[in-house]
C-alpha cells in the first residue's frame, strides 16, 4: 500500500480578495506619467511666462488656466494609477480617500475651465464655492503622496517623489503671501522638479509602481 497526496486543483470561482489591488499595467502607468508631465510642463511654462494668476478675463488668464487644466487632467491619470496600484493602501478607506480625490479633482477641473471661459460668473456665489475645490484638491494631494511614502507600496524613487511633487500647495501658496514678485518662479520651477520629474519616473520605471505587463 502507499500513500500519495495530490493537491487540491486551484479554484476559479472564488472572487479576489477585497482588499486586494486590482493592480495596473504598465501601459496605463506609463501613459499616466506621460500625462503628469505634460500637464505639469504646460502649466509651467505658462505660470513662468505670464504669471499664476493673471488679470481675470484676459487672454493670458485664458491660457494659464486651460494649462492649468492640462495639469489637472494629468493628476486625474495619477489617481487612478494610485488607485489601481494600491499606492496608500488597499483597504477600502485607502479607495474611499482616493475616489474623494477623484472628485476634487473633478471640480477644481470645472473651476478652471470657469477661471478660463466664463469671466461673467466670477463675482457669483457658486463661482465661489467651486473654486474652493482647487485649493482642497492640492491639500489632497499632498497627503496622498506622504501616506505613499508611509505606505511603502511603490518602491525606490518612485516611493517619495510623489511627496515631493505633492507638496506644490504648501510651497507655492505660503510663496504667493510672503514674496508675491516670485511666486510664479516657485511654482514654475516646483512643478519642473516636482510632478514633470515624477511623470518621468512613472514613463520611464513603471514597474516601481507594482505595474506589471
């Protein structure tokens, strides 16, 4: 008589784990970071040459504002490769704090395309609370990249940069109250080192993500 064991044939119907990533491709990670550092040079280039925040209903303001758009789609990639990724976690808070972001983001989106199209509806209450959205959205995204530092999810470069890009808000804003004359520099050139660096990691090294083929 002997004894054998065979192991039992892996089961196809049993549903992921829930708090398990859904994970990214590195095609979306790359195609993310090639839309971070896009945006991010657009609205560098145009913060650099024309000012933060022009003049309201000029063409300048119209062209800061549509990079400025530019840059926001780029985060709404970001977010989701964070997302798909696991970045801060693969809990259902973690998804939550990042669908909020989505959100935000979403809104600051329209507050600019207002900033930039719409010059009538500047003195409004609704213009008012909807442009409180960009600010948020940047607060938002600073703590989305030190909870990715924490979290230790993305590996190497990839794992604090994204603290480093995120912190344009609390640079830039304290910037425009305390030395006025040089506040578009600060945000041009943060935006260079920051979210335009950080597109590159994520173009060049997605697999620092987790992203797999």
């Amino acid at each position: 008589m002997s004894l054998s064991t065979t192991p039992a044939p892996a089961r196809t119907d049993v549903a992921p784990r829930s708090g398990a990533a859904p994970g990214a491709s590195t095609r979306l990670v790359r195609r993310a970071g090639l839309a971070v550092a896009a945006g991010a040079g657009s609205w560098s280039i145009a913060c650099a040459a024309l000012g933060t925040t022009p003049p309201a209903g000029t063409w300048q303001a119209t062209v800061v504002n549509l990079a400025a758009v530019a840059f926001q789609i780029g985060l709404i990639f970001l977010v989701t490769v964070q997302m798909r990724t696991g970045a801060i976690g693969t809990g259902r808070l973690a998804r939550r704090l990042l669908h909020v972001e989505h959100a935000l983001l979403a809104v600051a989106t329209v507050s600019s395309l207002m900033w930039a199209l719409t010059p009538g509806l500047y003195d409004t209450g609704f213009f008012f609370v909807i442009d409180l959205f960009w600010p948020l959205s940047m607060l938002g995204m600073a703590a989305i990249g030190v909870r990715i530092a924490i979290a230790g999810r993305w590996t190497g470069v990839a794992r604090f940069w994204p603290m480093v890009a995120e912190s344009w808000a609390p640079v830039t804003v304290p910037t425009a109250f305390l030395l006025p004359a040089i506040t578009q520099y600060v945000g041009a050139a943060h935006l260079l080192i920051g979210y335009v660096a950080l597109g590159v990691i994520l173009a060049t090294r997605p697999q620092l993500t987790g992203a797999r083929d």
